[in-house]
C-alpha cells in the first residue's frame, strides 16, 4: 500500500461504560492517553473497547473490571502489532 502524503494513520478508540444505576456513556478518541484517563477517571462495572487499525481492522471486547481492560487495551496496542498492520502486513 503506498501512501500518497506523510501523514501517519491513526487508530481509533471507542470506549463504552455502563454499570448498575448508570446511564451508559459513549467515548470516540484518537490518543491512547486519552482512553487511559477516561478508564481511570471512571466508576463503571461493565466496559466495552473497540480499536480500529483502519479499514476492516478491529479488535474488541467486553470487560468486567478495569485489570482486564487495561491489559487488553495494551495488548491491542502493543508495538509489534502496530508495525505489522502499518507495514500493510495485514
């Protein structure tokens, strides 16, 4: 795949929280850093993460605690994988 200018393409982050007595909140972000301050930040018992490479490339799941979620947002982010799907390997 060539690229046609030198922008680098960026991953998505969608972050959905819900728990008992708890409106369900929807959150779109570009920046990892950002999606770690938003779990930290929140008190909710059931997540959902969705990280979209590009097209048709997306890992996801559903979580119960934050433990899992973040061992699964840095597994799905992890530099190895980055540099595969970047290199067109996918």
């Amino acid at each position: 795949m060539k690229r046609y200018n030198n922008r680098k393409s960026r991953i998505g982050f969608l972050l959905k929280t819900s728990g008992v007595g708890q409106k369900p909140q929807t959150y779109r972000r570009q920046i990892k850093s950002r999606v770690l301050d938003l779990i930290e930040a929140n008190t909710a018992q059931e997540y959902y993460i969705k990280v979209t490479y590009g097209k048709d490339l997306v890992n996801e799941g559903e979580y119960t605690n934050k433990k899992d979620l973040l061992f699964a947002l840095n597994a799905f982010t992890e530099k190895p994988l980055l540099d595969y799907i970047s290199s067109g390997g996918w």
